[in-house]
C-alpha cells in the first residue's frame, strides 16, 4: 500500500505546484513604460520646484548674490543684511534687450548667461564674464540706469578640467599630484600653491569615502586673494575596492574609506593661502586637526566650497566651524 500512498501524493503536488513553482513570464517593457519612467527624472521635475537658490557670493561692500530658480528659469537676487532687503539686481527683461544688443544673439530675461556678476555699490553698474553663442566667453559692462552694454572678447582661457574658479574669473585652481595648483587664464601661467603634498595627505582633497571628486575643496576670499583650504590626512585609514567588468581584463579602482573598526577616521589640518602676491604665502592655522565632517553632513564640501566656512566680506578673515 505504501507505493500507492506515494504515487497519490506525487499525483496531487503536480497538480498544484506547476503555476507557484515555475517562474512566470516577464512583461517586456515598451517605449511607453520608458517615457514614463523618464517624465520622473530630474530635468523633467526640476522644473516643478521652484526657489531653489544657488550658494551667495559675497560681494566687497556685505552684500551678497544668489541665483534662485522660478517657473520658466532663474533669476538674480540680491540680499543686503545691513537693511535687511532683498531685492531683484536688475530688470532682467531689460538687461537681457540691453545683452542681446552687445552680444548680438538672443537673450531672455529667465536664463541670463552671466558666469559672474559684479555690482557697483551703488546699483547702477555691473560687469560680467558671460557665455556668447559663438563659443567664446565675453566681458561686459552694463549701466544699470539706461541699461546700455558693452562687450568685449575675453582673453581669458578656459578653465583647466576639475577646477575651481575665483570669483573674479580670472584664476582657477586645481589639484595635481596631492597638491593645489593654481593656473592664471589670462596668461595661462601655472603656479604651485604647495609643494609638501603626498598621497593619502594632500591638499584640497575631494573624498568623504563614500562620495569623492576630483575637484579641489577650496573657498575663495570675496577679492580673490586668498584660498581656504586643508591638508586632508587619510594615513590609516581602510581602502575602499571596486573592479569594473569590461571586455578583456577587470579594471580594479582603490580609494581611501573609512569603515567600521577603523582607528581613525579622515582628518583635515586647515590653511589660508593668499595668492596676492608674487609668491603664494600659505598660513597652517595653529590648531588640532579636525575631523572631517561638518554640521550637514560628514563631509566638508558644499558645492565646491568648504561647509561652514566663510570669508568676511572684507577679506580680512575667515569664521567656520570647528567640529
């Protein structure tokens, strides 16, 4: 009887299992399911948020400026904490009449291609690197009284790959073998800013672990002279692995990471180095390293720039945050 028992029971779980066990066909995914995942990316639904704004600059009096996105693009603000104000810079409809006139190319009020922006005290003059359609950078100068421009071809070279701009647009630096370099773009002269940079414990390094760049971490006084920055020390610290499949041989990528366990963790020896001069003067701030974090998160770069930390308007110091 038991062969029998058993051959019932076999009869019984094929006729169950057969839709639960076997794997079922997968839908294929057509155009429409991709455009519709597509509508949720970022550039269609950016659009739909607006008064994002962009980290203010500082300006030489203790005003500051800022881009802040609208509905149809973005537009500049100025804040001036003095009189507690915030106000449009301009008339961008009349800037951008007053641009396309200089630049001879089409111009709208909600996308100005202002790359800096530079404001007389008074609120009547204002010069600008600017982006023209022919594919060169211009300069212009702008009345913001008869909103009439000139413009010029700049002479300035493009930026190096990586780097960060000062906030007159005339210098970049960027890092190059675990030290700051800093390269002039009207003459094209590189200069070193450190020399004492090696692996693990460079300069202006870009790597909180689990996000890196190849960008510096540096913040520009308002006037251009001077850079804040660090040396960032990763001695000791665990290395992080990551092997790129590819046809032929595996492409094996290898960074520093702070895990748990470790003993220590990213620290930064803060400096100032002030380019004014012929010959950069670098300042190590005489202090205990700090961990690398900040008050937003554990890393110390915000945008291109150094978290907590910001320049007088003056230039005559620098206030952060010490964590």
């Amino acid at each position: 009887m038991r062969p029998h028992h058993v051959a019932i029971a076999a009869v019984l779980l094929c006729d169950i299992l057969p839709s639960a066990a076997l794997p079922q066909a997968r839908r294929a995914l057509t155009a429409d399911d991709y455009a519709r995942a597509e509508r949720a990316l970022g550039p269609a639904i950016n659009r739909l948020v607006t008064g994002f704004p962009v980290r203010p600059t500082w300006l030489p009096d203790g005003r500051a400026w800022y881009s802040v996105s609208t509905r149809s693009g973005f537009e500049f603000v100025v804040v001036d904490p003095r009189r507690r104000t915030r106000t449009a810079a301009f008339d961008h409809a009349r800037l951008a009449a007053a641009l396309a006139t200089a630049l001879g190319q089409r111009v709208t009020g909600d996308s100005l291609p202002l790359l800096s922006l530079g404001l007389s005290p008074d609120g009547r003059q204002l010069s600008s690197l600017v982006s023209a359609d022919a594919g060169y950078n211009a300069i212009v100068k702008c009345d913001l009284t008869a909103y009439h421009c000139t413009a010029a071809k700049s002479t300035r070279r493009d930026a190096p790959p990586s780097s960060i701009l000062s906030p007159d647009s005339t210098r970049a630096v960027f890092i190059r073998n675990n030290n700051l370099w800093m390269t002039d773009l009207t003459s094209g002269t590189e200069t070193p800013l450190t020399t004492d940079g090696v692996e693990d414990f460079g300069y202006a390094t870009n790597n909180a672990g689990w996000v890196k760049s190849d960008e510096p971490v540096v913040t520009w006084s308002p006037d251009s002279r001077k850079i804040a920055t660090f040396q960032h020390d990763g001695r000791g610290v665990s290395r992080m692995y990551l092997v790129r499949t590819q046809v032929g041989a595996p492409e094996l990528d290898a960074w520093r990471y702070p895990l748990p366990g470790d003993s220590v963790i990213f620290r930064i020896q803060r400096v100032v180095i002030d380019v004014s001069g012929p010959t950069p003067q670098m300042v190590r701030l005489q202090m205990p390293p700090d961990a690398h974090r900040s008050t937003v998160s554990d890393h110390v770069a915000c945008g291109g720039k150094i978290c907590d930390l910001l320049w007088y308007p003056d230039a005559s110091g620098v206030a952060f945050v010490s964590s």
